[in-house]
C-alpha cells in the first residue's frame, strides 16, 4: 500500500538528538577532529587578546572555520556563516549546538588581521611533524615546482606610476598613502613591475605566461615528499619572482619541519642555475635538475653555434683549444658573476674559416668559466645521470598532482589581497592536503602505505614495468613495520592486503 507523508508539526523540544550520532564514523571531519589538536592555538595566539574586554570566540573554534571555508572551497565568509547553522557536521565539528548562535563573519578577517601568518604557520608545521613521526616522510629525496596564481584584484586597477594622469584622480592621495605600503626592496621583477602597480593589490605583479594577456598574479612555491606526497614546506611570493630563487628557502623549510636534510634535490631546469648548483654542492646534496644554461643552448642568437663542450680546456695554461686549434686566453673577470672570460684575438676569428659556426660576434669568440667550476662540474654531471632522469620523470607527475589536489580548495585564485595574506591561504591549503593524507593512513595504514609503493613505482617505471619491479609482499611488510612500529608476525597474517600493490 502507498504510503503519504503527512503534514509536517513542528516540535517545540528534542530531548533525543545528539548530533555525535548524526555523523557517520568515517566523515572527514570526524577523522580530522581525533586525530588534529587545535587547542595548540590558545598559547600561539595569547598575546594577541587583551586581559579586558569582551570574550571572544575560542581561538579554535576560529581556526576551524578558517579550515571549513578552504576545505569545502566556500565562495565567501560570509556565505560560510549563513551555512553553518544548515550543516550539522560543521555544527558539531566547530562544538556548536542546534540552538548556539552562529558568530558574526566579521570575527574571521578580524582574526587573520591579529594572529598574522604566525599561527598558520605553526599550524602547518605540527601537520607535518604529525605525519614525520607515523612514518608518511622520507626525508631524503625533495621535489620543488611553483605555480602561478591568480590575485584578487582586476587588471584595471594597474596604473602607471610614471603617467602624470594618475595625479588628476580625486582618489590619487588615498591611492598614493596605499601604494607607499609597498616595500620597495620587495622582490620586483620586470620592467613592468617597475613602472605598473595595482592599487587594489599592490604587492600583485603584472605576469604574463604564454601567449596570454598580462595579469596580477602570486606564485606559489612547494616542496614534496616522494614517500606519500606530503608537501614539507611551502611559501608565497610576488608572480614575478624566479622560482630558482626559492630553491634555498624550501630546503632549510623542509629540514626545520622533518628534521631530516634532504639528499637529493628534484626539480625542472627553471631551477638549473649555476648559484642553485654551487648551494646543493655546498650542503651535500645531489642535483637532479637539469641545467638552464644547456636548456636555452642552441635558441635565438645560439642557434647553429658551436656549444661550450667543444672547446677543450687546458688548465696547464689556463686556456681553451677551439676545434680551429687556436687558444683562448683568460682576459677580464666578473665579480659579480665569479667568472673569468676567455677570448681569441679578433683578427684570429676573422681568418678562421669555422668563423660562421662559432660566433655572430665581430669582436670573436668568447667564453666564462667559473671560479668554482670543478664543483660546477660534478654537480652538473649528477643533473646527467640516468637516476635524475628518473627522478625528473616522477617530478612531473607528483608536482603536478600536488597542486591539481589543490585545485579542490580554491588553489588558482587568491581570496584576498594582499601577500600576507595569500601566504594564510597557502598555509591551510597544504595544511588540507596533508591532513587528508595523514587521516587516511592513520584510518587504514596498510592501504596507504601499499598504495603510496604502487603509485611511485608506477611514475617511475611506467605501468607494465611497475609490475615486475614492485616489492614483494615481505618487503612491503618490512617497509610497514619500520613504519608504523608493529610486529612482524601481526604483518605476515596480513600480506594478502599487500598482494593489492
């Protein structure tokens, strides 16, 4: 027989709902609020709040919010207010009751405005000290990339500082108060970024990529475990910073949240400067990125000229032999640059008849050896071994995995402006993403940690390889067990999972 819903009448009391019993066992926030402590918030923040005043709302509470709106990729604060009350696991992950009454939006930007990126920060590292010590780091191997992302601010709000039109606007003092903010010793790069400033956002920079327009962007910068793909350290600059310059940053980032230095440094060629190798020489690491100098070799003006390699150095004489037979001499030296240039007479080149293949330049051939250029190359050398090339094959998926995950959270546009602020996006952002790694090992370790294996070996060798390759179900074993700390014998009755891999 076909039932009918009768009419609904409201009750005035509920004495028999709990929300606990409202949210089932393997929701993500249930996962996240019994294994993440967010009360380390009350000593990070303290004195930030007056002994006076008005209470306010539990610094974690705060701070959950903040997770929930980059978590669920809300469009906006105050639509994240308006729907808490409507979501009972938000209620009972932020401890709130049906009948608790849901803070004002504004608490948010107020307390962003007090912590700063302190807190933030601080809450990122925990996250990955958590995952260092159930075993989801390595340590050893580092992968770095940057990605660009798109500034809360429209690009007719760029205005020429040069342009005496500016000075006609009512709004040019206010404007100008604002645009003095701006450090100028900041990382400004570009002869746009020169003269061309957002009024809206003044620390976005005018980037263009591709064929594409010029927009205002910040770039994102990460550094990634290889074991589980944790993301280790993480910053935000101006778009228009070189992501080689990062490189330093990222690696003492890394060793001060695992406490473990990285031994080999993975990245692309954007990352293959001569100051980057002469670091990973200097700290012991090994150098798996490809040289940037060799990458542009044979483009524009180099095109169909002889490369460096075929001039033989002599270091008896400190010269170089060019393919003609004839030396290059040691003449002027760069202090800024380390490097010493090496040169022929003209007269020399003039007469020679490689002249067209070796040099466009009517004063000859020159070339720049380094100061350092034994250490330059051994590292450059590392950068050519098959082992890197593996190693630059699996950058290029786990990288790009890594910031497509962050895709979820909002990743590709800043939600406010300015850059201490796109920096506390970031932070909760990776936060996220590592949480979500951290919650599903700890629910089921012997999965994530099969799955993580099977993944890396099939980056590495490719899919049909990854099968002939893969460890065995003993190996696995060995592996869990130095991980999560059991037994051997507790992990031999449970190598049928393993065999998954």
């Amino acid at each position: 027989m076909m039932g009918r819903q009768p009419n609904l009448q409201q009750k005035l009391f509920y004495d028999r709902i709990r929300l606990d019993q409202r949210i089932r066992s393997d929701h993500v926030l249930r996962q996240i609020a019994q294994h993440i402590d967010f009360d380390f918030i009350y000593s990070q923040v303290q004195d930030t709040y007056g002994a006076n005043g008005n209470v306010s709302v539990p610094p974690p509470v705060i701070l959950k919010m903040m997770l929930l709106l980059i978590l669920y990729n809300v469009r906006s604060e105050r639509e994240l207010l308006a729907t808490i009350p409507e979501r009972l696991d938000w209620l009972w992950f932020l401890g709130f009751d049906l009948d608790d009454e849901v803070p004002n939006h504004s608490v948010l930007s107020k307390a962003r405005a007090r912590w700063g990126t302190d807190a933030f920060k601080q809450l990122f590292e925990r996250i990955v000290s958590q995952c260092v010590q159930v075993g989801l780091v390595d340590g050893r191997k580092l992968f770095m990339d940057s990605c660009i992302v798109q500034a809360n601010a429209s690009n007719n709000s760029v205005v020429n500082t040069e342009s005496l039109k500016r000075h006609l606007s009512k709004g040019y003092q206010a404007l100008q108060a604002r645009l003095d903010e701006v450090d100028e010793a900041s990382e400004r790069q570009g002869a746009a970024n020169r003269t061309h400033v957002s009024t809206t956002d003044p620390e976005a920079s005018v980037v263009r990529r591709g064929g594409g327009t010029s927009k205002l962007k910040y770039q994102v910068h990460r550094a990634v475990d290889e074991r589980c793909e944790v993301i280790t350290a993480t910053e935000v600059t101006t778009g228009s910073v070189h992501e080689a310059h990062r490189m330093d940053s990222l690696l003492d980032a890394h060793a001060h949240n695992t406490g473990v230095a990285a031994e080999v440094s993975v990245a692309d060629s954007k990352y293959g400067t001569i100051e980057n190798y002469l670091s990973c020489h200097d700290r012991g690491i090994r150098s798996h990125f490809s040289s940037l100098e060799l990458g542009q070799r044979g483009s524009g003006r180099q095109s169909g000229i002889l490369p460096k390699e075929s001039f033989a150095y002599d270091a008896s004489t400190d010269s170089f032999i060019c393919p003609a037979g004839e030396r290059l001499t040691r003449r002027r030296f760069s202090s800024q640059r380390q490097q010493w240039e090496y040169t022929a007479a003209r007269k020399t080149c003039s007469r020679c008849a490689l002249q067209s293949q070796c040099t466009r330049s009517k004063a000859g051939r020159s070339l720049k050896r380094h100061l350092r250029q034994q250490a330059l190359d051994k590292m450059l050398s590392q950068a050519e071994s098959a082992q890197a090339r593996r190693d630059r094959k699996t950058r290029q998926h786990l990288m790009e995995r890594s910031f497509a995950r962050g895709t979820r959270y909002g990743i590709k546009q800043v939600r406010w402006r300015r850059l201490w602020r796109a920096e506390i996006q970031e932070y909760l952002t990776a936060t996220i993403q590592n949480m979500v790694v951290l919650v599903r090992y700890l629910k089921e370790p012997l999965r994530a940690v099969a799955k993580a294996l099977s993944s890396r070996a099939d980056m590495a060798n490719g899919p049909h390889v990854a099968r002939r390759s893969m460890p065995g179900p003993n190996a696995i074993a060995s592996l869990i067990r130095h991980i999560v700390g059991r037994s051997y014998a507790a992990f031999s009755q449970e190598n049928t999972v393993c065999q998954l891999a």
